[in-house]
C-alpha cells in the first residue's frame, strides 16, 4: 500500500478503511482455518470478529452514524516490531502455524501504520479522532499477535 501525504475526503478515507478491514477479516477468516494451535486459533477468532466490528463501525460511519469504540483504556504502547525482522512470504498449501502467525503480524503493522497516517494526515478534521481509535485498537491486537509469537518461536536464554 502506497503511502500518501493527503487527508483524504471523509467517503475516500472511510472506504479504504472498510476496504483494509473487509481483507483483514479475510486475513484471519483463511488463518483460522489453517491454524491447529488452539491458542492460536482462538486470538485470530477475536482478531477476525474484531475486523468485522471495525468494518460495521466504518460503513456506519459513512451515513454519519455515531462512531462507539472500545475506548476501554487503550494507550499506544511498543511493540515489538516484529515485523521488522521477520520476513513475510506469501502463504501456500504448505505454511504452517508460525508462517501464518508472520503473515498475520505483517498485515496488522501494515493496517496500524494505515490508521497512523491518517490520523496524522487528518489531525484537526472530525475522522482524526475515529482513526486515532481504530489505531489503538490495531496496534492492540499487533501487540496480542507479538507477544504470542513471541511466547511460542522464539527462544529465551
């Protein structure tokens, strides 16, 4: 994904991001299936069900519809950057657990570094404060998808 120094109108901006979620879902939908580590499954459900709340968020949005997010507490902590060491392939009939843990890492900082932009691209016009939000809430599950890969490849001496 291109990235542009540009606000975009409300209707351009909030369709790339219906568009970014609609793949995400998919994303997920596809690693569900996949994936046989029960642990693993169950954070890509959530993350996948997530997906489609942020989607139906944004399609409301379009019609002008009060934007209602988690806003429980979230803070925009690090993370680990794992995307930045791990190399992403594209998955075929032969990826396993950790190779669609990678690709699922890579596609939630592409969706976070999205939302970054354009709340940054947008600051001072009424979407800021939505994508602002749906940045937290993404980097919150880039967070989940780390610390589980973590926990699970790689090793502490």
């Amino acid at each position: 994904m291109k990235n542009e120094d540009v606000c975009y109108t409300r209707e351009v901006a909030i369709e790339k991001a219906i568009t970014m979620e609609r793949e995400s879902f998919h994303t997920y939908r596809d690693a569900y299936l996949r994936i046989r580590e029960p642990r693993i499954k169950k954070l890509v459900k959530k993350l996948a069900l997530d997906e489609l709340e942020h989607k139906t968020i944004l399609e409301k949005a379009y019609f002008e519809e009060t934007i209602s997010l988690h806003d429980d507490g979230l803070s925009e902590g690090p993370s680990m950057n794992l995307s930045l060491i791990l190399a992403e392939k594209p998955l075929d009939d032969d990826a396993d657990d950790q190779d669609v843990m990678v690709h699922a890492i890579h596609d939630k900082k592409r969706i976070v570094d999205f939302y970054k932009k354009m709340t940054s691209q947008c600051a001072g016009a009424p979407m800021e404060s939505m994508f602002k939000k749906l940045s937290l809430e993404e980097l919150n599950h880039l967070s989940q998808l780390e610390e589980m890969y973590e926990g699970l490849y790689m090793q502490h001496n």
